[in-house]
C-alpha cells in the first residue's frame, strides 16, 4: 500500500511538533525543513488544525504547537482521516471492471487495507517519536531560531 503524499506530510508534521519542545515552528518553518512546498504543507496543517491535532496561532509570536489530543493521537486514526475509507482499486471506474459481480479480489484488498489500519491503531504519536527518533528528528530538522520580540 502507498500512501498519500499529504498522509505522509501529516504524519512528519505530527512528529516534528511533536520533538519541538518550547518552541512553536511556523508552517514556513516547517515546510523549509521538511523541503516541501510551502502551499501544500499549509493544506495538511489546516487539516490537522481542523482533526483538534494541532494548534496554529498567526501573528508575531505565532507558530504551530501540538495540542495533548495530537501527542496521544492513534497513526491508524490519522491515516484512515487522511487516505479516507475508499477501495484500494476502483472496480467501478469510467470502464467497470467485468468481474464486479463475482469478484472477491475486492473484498480481499479492503481486508488487507483494514489490517494496515488496524495495526497502526495502538501506535501513538508519542510513540513514533520515543527514543532515539526524537533526537534524530532534531538533528534532522534543526530547531527554529528564536524569533524577534
């Protein structure tokens, strides 16, 4: 299974605000360390921000922060909310697949998708970023200057 550009975005958001510590990242931030487009990241943030995962306040002192919900969020729930509950393949395209009536390829895929699902369920947030990724993520990303006040 692949996933969505914008899963995996949400997911390193998530971790990344996750190690930040004190600090509130902006989305420009962010999005710079991470080497992605600035407009696609603040999409996924806006989403984040709308699942109560995430908090964004504008302004001089500004920044992004995670809230208590997103540190103890489930990546199964954050990954259903992102690749939403669709079929693996589309049996019922412009041009129907011929099997439809009697395929049981279909049923197989969405067990094996919801299989993935639910083995990130018990997986939090916290988890993906414990020791040693924490440390690693800060390496990685660097921690934002301090900001003019």
């Amino acid at each position: 299974m692949r996933l969505l550009r914008s899963t995996d975005l949400a997911l390193r958001v998530l971790m990344r605000l996750a190690v930040a510590g004190e600090s509130s990242p902006t989305t420009r931030d962010v999005a710079e360390g991470m080497g992605v487009p600035y407009t696609h990241l603040a999409k996924v943030v806006a989403e984040l921000q709308h699942m109560g995962l995430l908090a964004a306040r504008r302004g001089r002192r500004g920044g992004l922060t995670l809230t208590e919900r997103g540190r103890t969020a489930s990546v199964g729930a954050v990954v259903r909310a992102f690749e939403g509950d669709g079929d693996v393949v589309d049996c019922e395209g412009p041009v129907p697949c011929p099997l439809n009536s009697a395929c049981r390829l279909r049923g197989a895929l969405r067990r094996a998708q919801e299989a993935f699902f639910a083995s990130l369920d018990p997986v939090t947030v916290a988890d993906i970023v414990a020791e040693p990724t924490g440390a690693l993520l800060l390496g990685i990303a660097g921690q934002p200057g301090p900001r003019p006040t």
